[in-house]
C-alpha cells in the first residue's frame, strides 16, 4: 500500500543515509523501524501482574485439597451478578 507522510528532512537524510550504509531500500528500513516501535509499544500495554504472596501457612484447612473451582465459588457466593 502507498502512502504519503510528512518527515522532518533531517530525519529523512538520516534515514536515508543509515539505510544506504546498512544496503537495505529506504522502504525496508522505514518498515523495520516501525515494526519495532509497533511491538515495543505494544509489549508496554500488556499487563502483568504482580507476585502476591503472603504470610501464612497455605490454604485454610476447609480448602486444602480442594479443586479451584470449589474456591472459587465459595469466594463469588454472595456476590451479585
């Protein structure tokens, strides 16, 4: 697909220049650059969520054993939908 965007001429003479040196077309490395940037970005929104831990001996007695399922119905049994 063509497109028109606007750039900085400097940042075009670098571009240009960087992508001569490397022997790749201006096109190739513009795509490059943009996939990086494209996926670092995208790696940042991604959550991840943090260790909890805490004191304490593991499950309560009642729960030890059990399946997640029983936990977790017992965690969401008042609770409203």
């Amino acid at each position: 697909m063509k497109i028109t965007i606007e750039i900085s001429d400097r940042l075009l003479k670098k571009a240009k220049r960087l992508a001569s040196k490397q022997g790749v077309t201006l096109r190739s490395f513009t795509e490059g650059g943009l996939r990086k940037v494209i996926e670092e970005r995208s790696a940042k929104n991604q959550y991840k969520a943090q260790p909890v831990t805490f004191k304490g001996s593991g499950l309560s007695k009642e729960f030890r054993g059990a399946s997640w399922d029983t936990i977790r119905g017992v965690a969401y049994e008042n609770r409203k939908l």
